[in-house]
C-alpha cells in the first residue's frame, strides 16, 4: 500500500505500541551461565581478559548457581580447571574432579536449577587439545571417542542433566548417546557443539579455563569458519546421532549459521556468545565507546533473532536483573 496510507512509523510511536508488536523478546530462562569451577581454590580468581569474571571454588560456584536460580535462568555449564593434568585428560572422568563435586553439590542446594557441564578433554590434558594424541602429535578421533564416553558416565552420574560435547570429533554423539543409555542416563540432555567454528574470538577463554594448546592450533576438528554448507551437515549428522540440541559457536559473527542449522533441521538450537564477544563489549564499554547495557541486549536480540532458542553467555546474571528492574 502506497504511502500515506502505509506509515510503519505508526507502531514505532511509543514505548507501549513497540513492545505490542516487538517479534523478538529475551527472557531469563532463555539464557545459560558458563562458570568456570577451579580445584583448590579458597576466593575467586578474577580472569585479566574477561572483566567482571573469575575462576570460581566450588562454594563459589555455588553460591552463585543460586543466583542464578533466583533470577530465574535456564541454566549454568560448568567448566573444570583440575589440579593436576596428564596426556589423556584422565581428570576429565574421575568421579571426585571438580566439576563432578560441584555438580552434586548444586543438584543438592538448588535442585530447580539445570546443571550443565563442558563435556571435552582440552581442561585437562598437559597438551591443551581435545583428545589423545599420536606420535606425531596429531589427535586421534576414535581413540578419543572411549574418553569422552567415560566423562560423559561420569558427568551424569554426578547429577549432570545436560552434557555440552564441545570437542568436535567425529561420530561423538552417537557413542556419548549409546554409552549414556547404556549407563541408565537416557534422559540426560545432549547439546552438541554442531558448528563450532575455529574461531579467534575464543582467545580470553583459553586464559579462563587454561586450555591453551601447548603446540600448534584445533584447525584440524574445529571447522573453517568459512564454510556454511558444512555447518549445515555437521548438524544434521549430530541429529541423526542423538542430538537434543545443536550449538553454534561463536554466536555473533554466526547468526546466518544459527539461521541455516535451524531452518534445515527444526531443532531447538543453542548459541554461545563466546569470551572474545564479553571482552570486546567489557572494552568498549571500558573505553566509553559503546553503552554497554544496550549493546548486550541488542546483541542477544540478535542472536534470538537469528534462531536461536538458547543462548550461553557471560552476562546472564546481569541480563536477567535488567529484565527483572
């Protein structure tokens, strides 16, 4: 219809007419917390390159799960810094490392709460990669694959309702799945990192969790950023497996990725905003270039807007208050 008659500029005109026909919206049980739970740490350890973050102890992973429960979030996910770590990453799936402690210890104070854990071997192998290595130093999928198995065991044997395989291997699902049903843990949740990009925004993390590689870099099973149609396969490979969700990682400079995993498979689908996106907002905020409670929503907006039904992110708590004030 021809202007004047079609003005859209009518339903901009006030705050209460915006938000009648808003198509997007953001809500605290939309949103998980990533916490970084470290062994034997007595106060938190703030991060350098993630502002406002810190390494936490078990009680203070605790005592901020509750929190999070309080503001009503969807969620927390776990990582582990063990004390000690060796090739195979063998703290990964002992029944006593942190992230088991710290999960039961959740389940027990705040049962309302989901309980997520990073399900990878990078945390806690000397090397800093994803899995075994062989003698030329390259990762070994399959070999890999039993690993992964028994933290996943392990995890939910601990209270773990949702496993997060970040890892990329290949056929990963499918074994985590088989190895979860086989253990009588059929309802635990697999969310599987489906397009995890080999991204340079992961940077502040590998400081967060110390799982920077020792040698060269996690090119040869984290995907090229620069293919879409692969993402697209990668997801509906991880369906076929298992999958309960699919992830896409980094979240804001994928959000044509979020789009296409969702539109090709109909899958509930997660996003992680990751370390380098906090940072870089925390930064410009620093600077007073940018404001930083509106860039946050306006970016996860953004990320809802593209698909995404789940959204990791740093700045959950700080969210969910905003949408509480």
């Amino acid at each position: 219809m021809p202007f004047p008659r079609a003005r859209p500029r009518r339903l901009r005109r006030t705050p209460a007419l915006r938000a009648l026909v808003r198509e997007t919206t953001l809500r605290p049980d939309q949103l998980v917390l990533p916490l970084f739970v470290e062994d034997g740490l007595d106060e938190p350890l703030p991060i350098d390159a993630m502002p406002g973050v810190s390494r936490l102890s078990p009680d203070g992973a605790l005592a901020v799960a509750r929190d999070a429960a309080a503001l009503g979030l969807g969620g927390v996910m776990l990582f582990g810094i063990p004390a000690t770590k060796d090739p195979a990453g063998s703290g990964a799936w002992d029944d006593r490392a942190v992230v088991q402690r710290t999960t039961r210890a959740i389940r027990d104070a705040v049962p309302g709460l989901t309980v997520g854990t990073d399900l990878c071997l990078c945390e806690y192998t000397d090397h800093g990669h994803c899995g075994l290595l062989d003698e030329h130093g390259a990762v070994q999928n399959d070999a890999t694959l039993e690993l992964l198995e028994r933290t996943a065991v392990s995890q939910a044997d601990a209270g773990a309702e949702v496993l997060y395989p970040s890892d990329m291997m290949d056929g990963r699902i499918g074994r985590i799945r088989d190895a979860l049903d086989a253990a009588g843990h059929d309802q635990v949740v697999i969310v599987a990192h489906s397009a995890k990009l080999a991204s340079a925004y992961y940077g502040p993390f590998r400081e967060a969790a110390g799982s920077t590689p020792a040698f060269g870099d996690r090119r040869s099973y984290q995907m090229d950023p620069a293919n879409g149609d692969e993402a697209v396969r990668e997801a509906l490979t991880d369906v076929e497996e298992g999958a309960d969700v699919l992830m896409v990682k980094p979240a804001g400079p994928a959000l044509d990725l979020i789009r296409r995993v969702k539109d090709a498979t109909r899958m509930p689908v997660a996003a992680y905003q990751v370390s380098g996106e906090y940072s870089m907002i925390k930064a410009g905020a620093a600077a007073g270039y940018v404001d930083e409670d509106a860039i946050v929503a306006e970016s996860l907006t953004a990320i809802r807007r593209a698909g995404a039904d789940v959204i990791a992110t740093y700045f959950a708590l700080d969210v969910a208050r905003a949408l509480q004030a």
